[in-house]
C-alpha cells in the first residue's frame, strides 16, 4: 500500500516520539531532548536521543537516524507498510484504501532511479576516460584531486549527441522513460530523443535517501549559453525541494555531533556545487539550492536538521540581493529556536578559493564568523538609502516596523520590533534620558559613576569620566540593567524563577538581547548554578558584549558587592528585575491600549500605567530598590 506525504505527516505529527520509542527505551529528559541508552548497541552511558519538536532520533553510537516510522523498522523488523498500520492504530487513524495507480506510479519511479544510478555510474567512468582529459585538468586546477572524486561521484558528459542515451538503450532503456527521467531531451518538432548534458563535467543530485534523482552539469566551454545547467523537473526530481550536498551534509553534521555533542556544528548553505565539496572536505556540514532562490520548504528541511543554519554569500551584490531574497522567504516561518544566521563573504573569496588557497582551517574560520539575523536585516532597511533627513529617517523605522510585523509568531515579532528599533535608537542617540520604543527605561537624573568594588571597598572613579558628555552616556547600555544582566550571567541560579521573563523580556534594554537569549537557553538546558556560564558566553562570540557590561554596570549595585551576604544580594537583584518586568509589561500594556478605541476606561487605565511607569522609573533612578529589599 503506498501512503501519501500528507497522511504519513499527519500520522508523525498526531504521536510524539518520546511517547513510541519510550515503550521500548527508558527516556530522560535533558534540556529539550530525551535521553537513553541505545537500543541498537550495547552501552553503559546514554548516547540516544529523541527530538519530539524536530520529529526524529539520533543515535550517536551507532549512526543510526529517523522517525518513528524507522524506529519501528529498526528495532521490529517491520516493513515500511506494517509500521505505518501500527502507527495509525495508535494514533487513530484510517488507513487509506489501497491505490493501484500509485503503486504502478511508485513502481515505475523506482525504474527510473535505477537508470539514473546507471547514468551516474557512466558518467563516472568517462571522467577516467581519455575524453575526459581536459575535465580531469579542470578539477585538479581547482584543487579537487582524483582521490576524492568518487567520494562525490563527480563525472562527465562527453560533447556527444547520443553518447549516454546509446548505452542505457543497450542496458533495456526506452528513450520515452529517459526523457521523463530529465537525463534525455525530446525536441519540440518530433525527432529523435538526445544527451541533454554534453560537454560538461556531471555532479550528481541526491534525495535524502542517497539516490540519485537528478544532475548538474558545469560547462566545460566558456562560451557556453549556460555555464551550469541542472536536470528538469520530472517525478524522482523537485527543484524546490532537494538541496545539493543533503545527503552526506547530513552525515558529515552528525558525525560531528557525536564527536562532540555541546559543540555548535554549523550547516551551511552556500551558492555553488564546487562550494558544498569544499566545505565536506573541510569537514564542514553544507548544502547549495541548486541556482534557485531558497524556498519555504527547503528551509524546513534545513531546520529539521539544525536550528540555526547560516547562510554563505559573496559579498557582491548578487550576493546581496540572494541575501535579501533569502530574508524575505524566511521572516515568516521565524519561530524561537529556528533563524538563520548570515555569513557574507568579502574579498572575491568563496569557500571553495579558501580551502584551496588557505586550508580547512581557514575555511572553518570563515564560515563561522556570523551575523544574527536581525543585525543582517537592519543593516539591509539601513542601507537602502541615506538617512540624510527626517523624512528618510521615519522610513526606515516604518520599514522595521513592517519587517517586524511579517514574523508570524507573536512573541518574536515584538522582540524583533524592541531589537529593531532599538538598533534605531542607538543610530540617532538622544540627547537625555527620555522612554523609548525600544523599551528602555526613561527619566530620572544622568548617571555619575561612584567607583566600582574591590576586596569589599569602594574605589574612585576614574577622575575622566564624570566630564563625559551627556549625549556620549545615552550612547551606552543603562547601567542600572547593566548591573542586572551581569549578575544573572554570574548567578544563572538567580534567574531560573524568571525564565519566561527572560526569553521575553530579556534585561530592559535591548542590546542586551543576545546575552538574554543565550541565558534562557542554558536554563531550558537546565544549567547549574555553579556552571561557568561566562565561559560559555566567551565560546559563543560574546566577550565583547561581557566586556562592554563591566565597564558600563552600575558600581553601585550592591548586588554586585562581594561583601553583601549572598541572601541578601539575591534577593536585591530580584526586586530590581521584577522591576524591570514591571516596566516591560506596562510599557507592551500601554502600547496595546493605545491602539483600541478612546473610552473613559482606557483613558483611566492609560493614566494610571502611566504613573506606574513613572514611579517605577524614579524608584530606579533614586536607586530605592537597592534598600528595598531585605
């Protein structure tokens, strides 16, 4: 029986597989996996995961990775049919009546695919060929050695009309199914049937099982129409939905995962086929859209697969508009836990140039020096033209206010507007302390630095300092939510009660968003409180910002002191973040109020936010909350 994609997601998406595999595998939970030892081989120490948000397990002792529908294969020597009625039973569902047309369609499909794997396999052999001479001195130019190509069974299509399509018809063929198959061309005028890829070295595409479904071919003449030409759409091949290099990407990300699990593998997506070798060489998990501007379902096949994938383009400006394209596509499908990260490449240099130039490590280095998404996005709504007068200037905050709002999930859009328009605010910095969209506290008198702790004293300031100019201190982080992150990223046990605080509202000013994220990622992941969270911070590419937060942190934050008594230092630094949330959640109620329709209740209940806002405001500025807890 063959069972349609919709009915298999429905099925996968109606069971959790911690619920399926934990009937045979005693799972614990560990952050936001499941963890046990390993049903496939035998050990002492669990290296068995399962996913219920990404749908899949892992098991790095033996390699082994699916759904619950291979679960059932694995482990029960099911075929694909009989887990499938297993699965539905539990879950509820119908079976669909059998489709004697599908299977004959499924059938003939697996025809085809034989054929594609034979077309491969000539076209590997004709690269070692005398007739592949000049293909062979074109990739040794590009520091592909002969060694490795048959690791990516890269071949060639000799400048013969008839050269593959006489082979597979000496093997059985028919030229009506090689022309369905994409490797065959039929002219529109009725003729013959002819070699859609001459002249060009071959490198084939795989599903995510492996097979090959489809072609790329690089032109070897440099007058060519079309320097790279891709097989068509046909029944084994979706353009849209494949990505060149997924199959051994994948293999290659969790290799590495199991070498070392906490570490932050990078999936790359880069522009060419030459680029995806280089990075496998490298060791470096990535994958290419195959000429086409990546689509919606390509991207959810990248996060299935990591939550974060990054994005390597030339810096050019094709680079830049693949970039914004990419963008576009992906602001709505944004959800916590699933972004992009953006890697733009300068200098001329794609990967494939670095490693051949300067080595793995160097590639490795490359693709790992990233910008966030919302950076990528502001620095693009920023560019677009001078803001050389209020006009422009309001359109640019008209245009992240609309990016914000494309974001489907609620939450993110708004933490996407306070980033954006925070971005915004320390463009054009104001020249006093006054509330702001970004959603940074307001009034109260400037800050004047009183010295900072050291061996249980006080020490002055630097004398410098108090001359800086007013408008150079707007510039900086608050200090007062300063004093407060720093002491969450020391203490991470103070802020486990305020985890849901700190994924949504982070630490009052949103520069300081990124330390705020990866905080509620280290308490979902069950941090202990005595875990060096700075050094985390470090790894991750934030010791500036850490840096930036000593320098800037209100000295005389007692919570800060290490002559208060740790009780007491805790219980300070929450009344001051409470107090935070406080203003948070006022400043989003206000806001939201300001949007209904003016009646004397949101006249009333707009005043009295207001003077909530105020007083907390002055109670911060007056430093109340440093005595007011005990």
């Amino acid at each position: 029986m063959r069972f349609d994609d919709r009915f298999l997601e429905e099925l996968k998406s109606r069971l959790r597989p911690s619920d399926v595999i934990g009937k045979s595998v005693k799972l614990r939970r560990q952050g936001r996996e499941y963890a046990g030892l390993s049903p496939f081989t035998k050990e002492k120490s669990p290296s068995f995961f399962v996913n219920d948000d990404k749908g899949f397990y892992h098991c790095f002792s033996s390699g082994k990775h699916g759904d619950i529908i291979s679960y059932l294969q694995e482990t029960e020597r099911l075929t694909f049919s009989e887990a499938v009625e297993r699965l539905a039973s539990e879950a509820g569902m119908v079976l669909p009546e059998p489709d004697v047309r599908a299977a004959q369609e499924d059938k003939k499909r697996q025809g085809l695919g034989d054929w594609m794997e034979l077309a491969a396999a000539w076209f590997e052999a004709e690269l070692r060929r005398p007739v592949g001479k000049d293909a062979r001195a074109y990739l040794e130019r590009r520091g592909l050695p002969e060694s490795e190509w048959s690791r990516f069974h890269i071949g060639f299509a000799p400048n013969n009309r008839t050269g593959l399509k006489d082979y597979l018809i000496a093997k059985g063929a028919k030229p009506g199914d090689l022309v369905e198959a994409g490797v065959l061309i039929a002219p529109e005028d009725g003729g013959a049937p002819y070699d859609r890829f001459r002249d060009r070295i071959i490198f084939p595409i795989t599903d995510t099982r492996g097979k090959v479904v489809s072609f790329g071919g690089r032109a070897m003449d440099p007058a060519a129409r079309a320097k790279y030409l891709n097989g068509p759409e046909t029944s084994l091949f979706h353009k849209g939905r494949l990505l060149y290099g997924l199959y051994e990407a994948r293999k290659i990300l969790h290799a590495a995962q199991a070498a070392a699990p906490k570490d932050n593998t990078p999936m790359v997506v880069v522009e060419g086929y030459m680029d995806v070798i280089a990075c496998h060489r490298a060791g470096v998990p990535a994958v290419a859209a195959m000429g086409t501007a990546m689509t919606e379902e390509q991207m959810e096949v990248l996060w299935r697969l990591h939550p974060e994938p990054t994005l390597c383009f030339d810096g050019d400006k094709a680079g830049q508009r693949a970039a914004s394209r990419a963008m576009d596509r992906a602001l709505p499908l944004l959800k916590p836990g699933r972004s992009f990260k953006f890697s733009m490449v300068t200098g001329g240099k794609d990967p494939d140039d670095v490693l051949r130039e300067q080595g793995a490590a160097a590639l490795k280095a490359q693709v790992s020096q990233t910008t966030p998404f919302v950076e990528q996005l502001f620095t693009r709504e920023r560019e677009l033209e001078p803001l050389d007068t209020p006009e422009r200037k309001a359109g640019l905050k008209q245009r992240l206010r609309a990016a914000a709002a494309t974001i489907a999930d609620k939450d993110l859009a708004q933490a996407y507007k306070d980033d954006l328009l925070g971005r915004l605010d320390a463009l054009f910095p104001r020249t006093a302390f006054t509330p702001n969209e970004a959603g940074g506290f307001g009034g109260g008198r400037p800050f004047t630095p009183r010295g900072t702790w050291k061996n249980g004293k006080r020490e002055p300031p630097d004398p410098g300092i108090r001359g800086v100019a007013r408008a150079q201190i707007v510039e900086r982080i608050n200090p007062f939510h300063a004093a407060i992150a720093l002491a969450a990223i020391d203490h991470p046990g103070w802020a486990r009660p305020y985890d849901e605080a700190v994924e949504r509202v982070g630490f009052g000013d949103p520069r300081l968003r990124p330390l705020a994220r990866e905080l509620f990622e280290a308490l979902v992941d069950d941090i202990h409180d005595d875990a060096p969270f700075r050094d985390i911070l470090v790894r991750k590419g934030l010791a500036a910002q850490l840096a930036e937060l000593e320098r800037v942190a209100q000295p005389d934050a007692p919570f800060l002191s290490p002559a208060t008594e740790a009780h007491r230092a805790r219980a300070l630094w929450s009344a001051c973040y409470e107090a935070v949330i406080e203003v948070a959640d006022s400043e989003r109620a206000l806001e939201a109020l300001r949007r209904e329709a003016v009646t004397a209740g949101t006249l009333t209940a707009t005043r009295d936010l207001r003077a909530r806002i105020t007083i907390l405001q002055r109670q911060i500025s007056n430093l109340e909350f440093w005595r007011g807890a005990s």
